[in-house]
C-alpha cells in the first residue's frame, strides 16, 4: 500500500463524507477509477453545484472538481490528488 499513488479508496470515501456530512443529499453511484472520481447525489432539497465543487475544491485531496446534471441527480467529477499531494 505504501507504493500506491492514489490514497485508498477508503481514504477518499472517508473524505467525500467529511465534506457532505452536513448536506441533506444521498449518494446515488460512485465510480472510481486511477485519480479520477465520479459520483452522483440527490435530495429532496434543492443542490447548488457551486456549494459543493467549492468544498471539494478547499479540500487538498480534490482537485478539477465539476459538476452537471442527469435528471434529479447533480453529477461531481474530479480528479483525486497522487497520495504524496493529499497527505500535504
């Protein structure tokens, strides 16, 4: 583990929560893949993409982070900083 680029996803997962903790939303998919993740979130509340890319952006282990729409779901993509980067 100690040789992998990427945090763990449990790392990332673990991250993604801290900062949506405080939002009423519900995660509907998450996809992972080498530095790039996606995922998509509901809620019965009205979601402002620029509340949330502005969160993942403050955080140091996101980075390039956008969001668009798919029906009822705001869809986040971002790009998962190297494991060297996140943990400064």
């Amino acid at each position: 583990m100690a040789l992998a680029r990427f945090p763990h996803q449990v790392e990332i997962v673990s991250a993604a929560h801290a900062i949506l903790k405080d939002h009423n939303i519900t995660l509907s998919n998450w996809d992972y893949d080498d530095g790039v993740l996606e995922f998509g979130m509901t809620s019965e509340q009205d979601m402002d993409a620029r509340i949330f890319i502005s969160a993942f952006e403050d955080s140091a282990m996101f980075y390039q982070v956008s969001a668009s729409t798919r029906g009822d779901r705001l869809l986040m993509r971002m790009n998962v900083a190297a494991a060297r980067q996140a943990a400064s």
